[in-house]
C-alpha cells in the first residue's frame, strides 16, 4: 500500500513537473515575443522623436524665415543678415567638427 501511494505521488509530480516545463516554454516565448514588441516600439517612437525634431526644425525655420521679410523693401540688409547667419552656421560647424 505504501508502494501504490508513492507511485501516485511520484505520478502526480511528474504531471505537475511537465506542467511546469510546458507553462515555463510558453513564458519564454512570451518574454521573446514582447522583447521584438518593445524594440518595434521604441524604434517607432524614436522615428517619432526625430520627425518631431524635423517639425521643431522647420517651425524655427519658418519664424526666422517670417524675421527676415523685408517690410520696407531694404533687400540689402535682408542680404546682410542671411550672410551673418550663414557665418554663425559655419562658425557651429567647424565647432562641432573638432
């Protein structure tokens, strides 16, 4: 008798031990799975990230741009000033360049 309630034991074991092997496979590929999902997202927000830099971009861009409309027609100072722009651009680039 003793024999025949150790064997159920053992046999309820084994079970519960497969159940936990099956339950710990499919949490691995949960894991794995939800892994690829995270990257995709944050290479999707990192895309966002930088078309919101863009929009940033083009929002300055366009203030200055507005900044420089010569109202009274003087083209020469409007020339001027894009030209101490481009100079200051420079001046970043070759700062960053080092």
């Amino acid at each position: 008798m003793d024999k025949e309630l150790l064997k159920a034991n053992l046999n309820g074991l084994e079970r519960k031990i497969q159940m936990l092997i099956a339950e710990h496979r499919n949490l691995k590929e949960e894991v794995k799975s939800l892994k690829a999902e995270n990257q995709e997202l944050k290479a999707a927000l990192k895309l966002r990230d930088e078309q919101i830099a863009g929009f940033h971009n083009q929002l300055k861009i366009s203030k200055l741009a507005d900044s420089l409309r010569p109202e009274d027609g003087s083209v020469p100072e409007l020339k001027k000033k894009v030209d101490e722009y481009i100079r200051e651009i420079d001046k970043c680039i070759a700062h960053l360049s080092r």
